[in-house]
C-alpha cells in the first residue's frame, strides 16, 4: 500500500472508533431492556440521513480531504449504524411479538430511505444557496 492508503485507512479507523463510541453513547441512553430497539432504529437513521447528506453535498466533498472525506462516511457513520444488530433484533422480536419485528423492519426500512432522501434534499437545498 502506498502512503495515501495507509493515511486513508488510519483515517478510517479513527473515525470508526468515534462512530462506534457514538453508537455506544445511543445505547446507554436507550437502553435494550425496552420492548423495543430505540437506539439502533435511532442510529441507523442517523446514519441514513448523516451519508445521504454527505455523499450528496459536493461542497463537502471539494473541501475535504480524501482521507477525512472516507474516515466520515466509511470509518464514523459505517461504525454508528449497524445492519447486523437490527438483523439480530428483527429475530429476536419475532420470536416474542412477531408483529413487532415487522413493524421494526418496516419503520426501519421506510424512515431510512425518508432520511436519505432528507440528507439529499438539505445537501441540494444548501448546495443551491452557497452559489
């Protein structure tokens, strides 16, 4: 690897060590022992809204590096959200209160592309107002 990549991948692991202390943050201020998972609904729609808003905000993109550009997206929102636990929680749900697990992966599924589409739209909204 030359000494981009590894800049690049340092970056990467930093910001993974910030977003996965942020996702720890969510989940002692929600704790699991609720019926329901607040704080990975809460994070991965963060994370949905935060990567949309980024991927789509050229400013951003031209002002920042490469390295911090993917240690944000890659390393920080890639480390706060998490498909793997709302997988896990989805069966866990359902083998409890099977409509509950569908109506986590619904509202998952659903408020996760309404945040992106909401990070794009602001990301647009402010694009159109700094020109």
């Amino acid at each position: 690897m030359r000494i981009r990549d590894w800049k690049i991948a340092f970056s990467v692991g930093l910001g993974g060590m910030l977003g996965a202390v942020g996702r720890y943050a969510i989940s002692i201020a929600f704790p699991a022992d609720s019926i329901f998972p607040f704080a990975t609904l809460i994070a991965n729609l963060v994370g949905c809204f935060l990567l949309s808003f980024l991927m789509h905000l050229k400013i951003i993109k031209k002002r920042l590096s490469p390295a911090i550009f993917t240690a944000l997206t890659v390393g920080l929102i890639g480390a706060f959200t998490t498909f793997s636990t709302l997988s896990l929680e989805t069966i866990s749900l359902w083998s409890e209160i099977p409509i509950l697990a569908i109506g986590y992966v619904f509202i998952s599924v659903i408020a996760g592309l309404a945040c992106c589409f909401l990070g794009l739209k602001l990301a647009y909204r402010l694009e159109r107002s700094s020109v």
